[in-house]
C-alpha cells in the first residue's frame, strides 16, 4: 500500500465517521426541537428520516473505507472477495441514499413520499446486488477484460441513476431555500461524485493520485453539502407554522380571514374575488379537514383526482401572497398550508378546530357541489 494510498484510506474513514456523528447529532437535536411539526400528522405513523439515512450512507462509506485499508494491509485487494464487498457496501450506500431520498420534498414526484415506487427501485436494487454477485461467479478471477471491471459495471450504472436523481433534488431543493450559489454547486458535486467511481470500472482511465484526489474531494465536498442541507432544513422547519396557530374563518364566497401569527398574519381579509377555483379548492380542503375522519380528510391531486394538478394548489397560496401583498420573508409556501400524505394526496394542515366555515355558505356549496361525497361528510 503506498502512503498516498494509506493517507486517502485512512482519511476517508475519519472525515466520514465524523460527518455522520455530526449529522447524527443534527437528527437527533431537530427531533427534539421540531418533533411537533415532524409528527403533526399521526394517521401516517412517520417522520422524517432523510438526514438519518444520510448519516447511514456516510458509516456504510466508513464501512467501505475500513474494507479498503484492511485489503491492502492483508494483501487481498485484488481479489473476487474484495470486490464483491466494494459492490455489496456501494448497493448498501445506495440503498440508504434511495430511502433518504423518500423524504426529500423536492426530489423527483415519482420518488417523493411514494411508496410504491421506492419499493420497486428497492426490487431494482436488490436485482443489481445479485447481478453482481452472479457476474463475479462466473468470471471468477478473470473479471477484468479490455480494461474494464464488467462485475462492476450494474453497480456504476445503478450509481449514475442514483446521482441524476440526487443532483435534480439537490439543486431544487437550495433553489427553493433561496441557496443559489450552493443549487449551483451541489450540481459539480454530483457530477465529481460519479466521476470518482469511473476508475473503479476504467482501469486505464487516470492516475492513481489524481484518482484518489478525485475522489477525496467528492466525498469531502458531499459531506459538506449534507451538513448544508440539515442547517438548511432546521431554518426551514423553524420558519413553518405550527398547525395549532393558524385559524381561517370562511365568511362568504370568495371571502376568508387568515390568522399565521408566526407570518405575521393577523385576522386578514382575503379577497379571491374573480379567482373562485382557487376559492373553492380551498374551501373543499377545509370542509373536508373540519368534518371529515381518516382519509377523508384528504383530496387525491392528480389527473384522476378531485383536483386535477398541483398547479391549482400553487395557485391558491400565490393569490394569498399577492392579496396580502406580504414581505418575501412573510410569504407562504405550499407546504406551510397544505401536508403532503403520499401518493398523491394532500391535506389542510390546520386543526379542525381552528377552521370556520359559514353555516349558509356551507349548506350553499353543498348543494351545488358535484362530488355527492361532501354531503355525506357534512351529515
């Protein structure tokens, strides 16, 4: 093992143990302080999780780097054992990164909040890991033709799929936060992190320090964009409502007051006047919050559903914004109002005690709705 081999290993394990101890702690401190927000919504028995996984991906790269040191201090680095144990470890990574990926709100729609789907990718996944294992039986020892490592090759294409999905999340994500120049970076990042695994299949691609390097900085740098993203998530978090604070009151048609004290929004008059499909959106989510058990408490938003594109719930909080005319750091966003459930269904975040809704107006709305679903849900 060469010093500048024994110096990356060695690095490896201790810039990733202490980052998934700091992220760790980040975790635990934030489920301490936000645990009303994370658990407001008990019928799905879930929180987030996405920074603990993150901090398993970083012990599996501990994991990883302890695996490298001690098959070049035993002499066994070029062996079938060793490189079925970089792919089953880089499958593990994967598979943690994947599930973090569930409770990225901007990541892919496909991914987010989506059950089905990450069980399938998870299927996709465990197919990859046997693959592998199948390719090293039968090319043995002789795995390495025309200078690629062809046991490898499932496992950098599962990887590839998995940056794409992660630098599309990333870069969303900081854009939204208002993070511009990190959206910015997260992207070279993503992009370096797949680079540093090509020589792993390439043999004859680079150098080894330059590989090395390579990839020292794209983990170093990763690790540095996780820490980011939790300081990121605790602004966030502490910058959202709490659902027991808010109070709407439905006082005629196209005609609400809003009480966020923590937007600095107290008993406001809101106005839709000519924009009643954003009204009565609005006032199907409440009637449904207010009286409604269960899954009713809820609206499908999707082609299928009762409300055919998230557009329409963008929309209802843009008009708010507008109305009130609010400061940029007093403006709502979709997720301060409205929770996302999975699988495509929404709900209002507020209490059903703090919703009021005018008994005529109601009985009105009723009448003429074309769901028959809410007079049941009113009875």
């Amino acid at each position: 093992m060469t010093e500048v081999e024994q110096f990356h290993n060695l690095a490896h394990i201790f810039i990733s143990f202490i980052g998934a101890i700091l992220l760790l702690a980040i975790y635990s401190n934030i489920r301490k302080r936000f645990r009303q927000i994370l658990e407001e919504d008990e019928s799905q028995k879930r929180v987030d999780s996405g920074l603990l996984y993150l901090s398993l991906a970083m012990f599996v790269w501990v994991g990883s780097g302890i695996w490298a040191y001690t098959s070049k201090r035993f002499g066994f680095s070029e062996t079938m054992t060793y490189q079925i144990g970089v792919n089953l470890l880089s499958i593990v990574n994967n598979l943690f990164l994947l599930m973090a990926l569930f409770y990225f709100y901007y990541a892919p729609k496909f991914i987010y909040n989506n059950t089905k789907n990450i069980k399938i990718i998870i299927g996709i996944i465990i197919v990859v890991a046997s693959v592998t294992l199948l390719m090293a039986g039968v090319f043995g020892e002789n795995n390495i033709r025309f200078g690629i490592k062809w046991n490898a090759v499932p496992d950098l294409v599962l990887s590839g799929f998995l940056c794409f999905l992660l630098l599309i999340s990333f870069y969303k994500t900081f854009l939204h936060r208002g993070l511009k120049l990190v959206a910015m970076i997260s992207v070279v990042i993503m992009v370096l992190i797949f680079v540093s695994q090509l020589p792993e299949i390439f043999l004859n691609s680079t150098n080894e320090f330059t590989t090395l390097l390579i990839k020292i900085i794209a983990k170093t740098s990763l690790i540095s964009l996780f820490l980011v993203l939790a300081t990121s998530w605790v602004i966030q978090l502490a910058n959202t409502p709490r659902p027991n604070e808010m109070r709407i009151k439905f006082l005629d048609w196209s005609l609400i007051q809003l009480s966020i004290p923590s937007k600095n929004i107290n008993t406001a008059e809101v106005d839709f006047g000519s924009k009643t499909t954003q009204y009565k959106n609005l006032l199907k989510f409440a009637i449904r919050r207010a009286n409604a058990q269960g899954d009713l408490q809820s609206i499908l938003v999707s082609s299928g559903g009762e409300i055919k594109n998230q557009t329409y719930l963008t929309r209802i909080i843009e008009n708010i914004n507008e109305i009130l005319q609010l400061d940029t750091d007093q403006q709502l966003e979709r997720r301060d109002l409205f929770t996302f459930l999975g699988e495509g269904k929404y709900r209002l975040r507020m209490i059903p005690e703090n919703i009021s809704i005018d008994e005529g107006l109601l009985h009105e709305f009723v009448q003429s709705a074309e769901n028959s679903e809410y007079s049941s849900i009113c009875n």
